[in-house]
C-alpha cells in the first residue's frame, strides 16, 4: 500500500518509517441540512473520524509515522501525555496495542465530563498504564519517574505531535487534493479544524502548499498557550519541511510565517477541556441536522468558530468552507458497559468519578 505523500515523493517511501493504521481516503460530503438550516450551502465536512474501524480520529495519520519510527528503534514502552480524557492517549493505547508496543499515559486534570470518564474507562480497558497527577508538575514527575524505570522507552509528545508525526497531515492535504481533482467536492476557502497540540494544522499548511491548493487554514485554538500558539505553529511548519527534506531533497525548500494560516483563539473557553456554550451549540447542531457526533473539547469548538466565521459574515462571496472533523466515530459504549465500573481504575484516577456522569451506565 501507497500513499499521495510517496506518490507524491518516492524517495520518502524508502527512507521514512510508516505502517498503515486506518482506512483512506477518508470520505468528504457535503452538510446539506446543516447549510439549509444556517443559509449558507457551500459547507463540507473531510470524515477523519472515519480514519479507523478500530478507533479513528486524526491521531491515527501521525500514529502511522510515530509507531513505525518506535519499531524500527525497537522500542517497547510508549509514554505519552495528555489531558486526563485525552483522546490521543486513547487512540495511542490501541494501536501501540496492535503493534505490540505498551502505552503509558501520563495524564493532566482537566474539567471532568462523561467523554473523560468514558475514555478513562477504555485506557485501562485496553492496557494503559494510567498516571494521572493532580497538578501539571506532578504528572511531569509522573513521567520523569516513568523514563528513568523504563530505558526501553520512546516518548511522544501531547496530541502526538513531532515534526516526523507531522508528515500525516502533509498527506492527508495530498489526499485531499486527490479527492478535490476527482470532483469529489469544490477546492476549499478555508479549512477550519481544531489546533491542539499543532500537528494536524501545520500539515495542513504544509500540505496545501505542497498540493498547489490555495486553501487558507483556519486552526481553531483548544488548548493552553504553551501547546497551541502562532509561533509553534509556523516553527512547526518549518521543521517538517526540514525533515521532508533531509528525507527527500526533492522536496520543495519553503518557508512559513505567521501570514499563511490563522488561529482562531476566541472560542478555546479559556481552560483546556472547559464546555463552552458556544461549543455545545454547534455539537447539538450538527448532530441534529446530519447525525454527526463531534464533542465539546475539540471538534465542537473548531466548529463554532466556522458557524461565527459565516454569520458574520466573513465569507461573503458564498465560497465552499471545509470542516475537518478530527473526532473518533467507532461507538464503545457497549465495551465500557462491560469495563467494570470506575473501580478498576488505579486510585490516581478514581477521584475523576466523584459522580458518574455516563448516561448509559445510570
């Protein structure tokens, strides 16, 4: 199996570590209802929540890069850091799982929800090991602690981003196009998604270029300064050309600033993981009119902060908008039934069960 990044640049092929994880392309549709509702019909949606059957989500394109690279060093023991209900420390336990690596998840408080409690539920479900701190400085101890009793170890970064996990969204970008050139839907405005720890927006960015689209990103800021920024973004953007390069000198010298992208920072809630109104809003809204299931921390926000974009008006000439959902779609709330209840969970983690908040299991 290929890829449009190595069809793109064969050299890349030979030289980069990748494994396959999900299932491409991912679909594209057009969200009738939800335009119809809002009056504006030229909105799109790209289906990354459909990456895996096993679990989707956009952490599955940088888990690719990130896994195969922990292979080939021969790595056993993936540790990795995270809000307490983080998603990418979810996807990361399963599919390190499925390559027979072990996950430890180094994990930050956040504001608790029924997402987070499902997602603790399936970390220790699917092997975890769960350290939870109860402040920032406590879970860094958490994974100090973690990398000295474990020297066969490699460590991924929050959200999996490193310039090399990076090179899964420059592909995607090059999928896009693929999918953009078979008529599939219009070339995109503005791409709007959610900006965690910055891996997805700065592939985007750099795949686009790369791809020849004149799609502008629109990162919608979910997280704290220190992991979602202007400056980390293009940083980022630069690096990843730098190794795309050192892989492959074919690879086009570029150059980023803060001009080719923009971070929409009024819709992050001022806290990681906080549910805005706003937020909420658009969850119920798509969900309502096209059955999509997106959720407050991420997705729901980045959609907000389009749903904003449109109603003020920002987009005038009625061009095509792109949403990128980056949620997981697989359902496990029959596998959480049968988890066994918050009990089973290592006691630093049982406080975030003060009450249950998962409707299911009422």
């Amino acid at each position: 199996m290929t890829i449009p990044l190595f069809e793109a640049y064969p050299a890349l092929e030979k030289r980069v570590p990748w494994i396959s994880l999900g299932q491409y392309p991912t679909p594209v549709q057009k969200l009738e209802n939800l335009g119809k509702t809002i009056g504006y019909p030229e909105i799109w949606i790209k289906r990354d929540d459909k990456s895996s059957d096993v679990y989707g989500g956009n952490k599955i394109r940088k888990l690719e890069f990130a896994i195969a690279d922990a292979l080939r060093k021969k790595k056993k023991y993936m540790i990795t850091v995270g809000g307490i209900g983080t998603n990418h420390g979810l996807a990361t336990t399963i599919h390190c799982g499925r390559a027979g690596i072990k996950t430890a998840l180094v994990l930050i408080p956040q504001q608790i929800t029924d997402k987070v409690q499902e997602n603790l539920l399936l970390d220790q479900h699917f092997g975890a090991d769960i350290n939870v701190g109860r402040s920032t400085m406590e879970a860094y101890l958490r994974a100090a602690w973690l990398i000295l009793t474990h020297p066969n170890f490699y460590l991924l970064w929050a959200g999996g981003t490193s310039p090399l996990s990076t090179f899964g969204y420059v592909n995607a970008a090059l999928e896009l196009k693929q999918q953009i050139g078979a008529g599939l839907l219009p070339e995109p405005k503005y791409i709007f998604g959610a900006t965690g720890s910055m891996g997805t927006t700065a592939g985007l960015i750099v795949g686009c270029r790369l791809a020849g689209l004149k799609s502008r990103i629109a990162g919608v800021k979910v997280s704290m300064d220190a992991y979602s920024n202007v400056k980390g973004i293009v940083s980022l953007c630069n690096k990843t050309i730098k190794l795309m390069r050192k892989y492959d000198p074919s690879v086009p010298d570029m150059k980023f600033t803060d001009s080719d992208f923009d971070l929409e920072q009024d819709f992050f809630g001022g806290e990681y993981g906080r549910v805005t109104p706003e937020g909420r809003a658009a969850v119920d809204l798509i969900k309502k009119t096209e059955g999509i299931k997106l959720e407050t921390t991420y997705t729901g926000k980045a959609l907000a902060a389009m749903l904003d974009f449109i109603k003020k008006g920002r987009s005038p000439d009625g061009a095509p908008l792109l949403f990128w959902n980056t949620y997981n779609s697989v359902d496990y709330s029959e596998t959480i039934k049968k988890c066994g209840g918050f009990k089973t969970l290592p006691k630093c983690a049982q406080w975030a069960f003060k009450e249950n908040l998962i409707p299911y299991l009422k």
